[in-house]
C-alpha cells in the first residue's frame, strides 16, 4: 500500500511536492478509511481540486510514469539510454527525484 508520495522537478513542479494518504487520529471515522496494523488510517478516496491549468493532471502523472520505469523501462530502454521525462522546464539541468 502506497501511504505517500513525493517527487521534484518533474513537469510543471519544481520544489518538492508531498501527497500523504495517511489521517490523523482527529478526523472522524467514515466508510472512506482504511484502517492499518500499525494503528493509523489512510484514505480510501482522494481528490484533487483546483482551477483549469493549476497542475491537477501534473499531480498524478509521476504515478504513470514510476508504473512505466517499473514495469516496462527495462523492456524496452538499453542501459546506457537516458530515461526519457519531463523536468521543469526552466531547471533541465538538475536532477529530478521520486519517493514513495
């Protein structure tokens, strides 16, 4: 189960983004959580608001491509081609980041 993700210059993102589908232990309990082993709860629905051009899509496509690196990537790259992604496009120079 994914609990979080987080990446940097990729796309329209530059600084670091975070997305947690973790809750406190203050919201009230509903049919949307998950409860886990280890005591805390997740989301099971998360939405994503926000005006047309503010990076909704943006938010979601390092999901699409960590799905491609590591599903598909050693199919069909060699291992000296570079991998092929978008960083931002004023720091093409600097490294781009995942976490999960």
């Amino acid at each position: 189960m994914i609990k979080s993700f987080s990446f940097s210059n990729f796309y329209s993102f530059y600084e670091e983004t975070h997305v947690s589908f973790m809750l406190g232990k203050k919201p009230t309990i509903t049919d949307y959580d998950i409860n886990l082993d280890s005591n805390e709860r997740a989301n099971k629905v998360i939405a994503v608001l926000g005006a047309n051009g503010s990076g909704k899509t943006q938010l979601l496509k390092p999901f699409a491509f960590l799905t491609w690196f590591i599903i598909n990537s050693h199919k069909s790259l060699e291992p000296e081609d570079d991998i092929p992604f978008s960083p931002h496009a004023l720091h093409t120079d600097e490294e781009t980041n995942f976490e999960v």
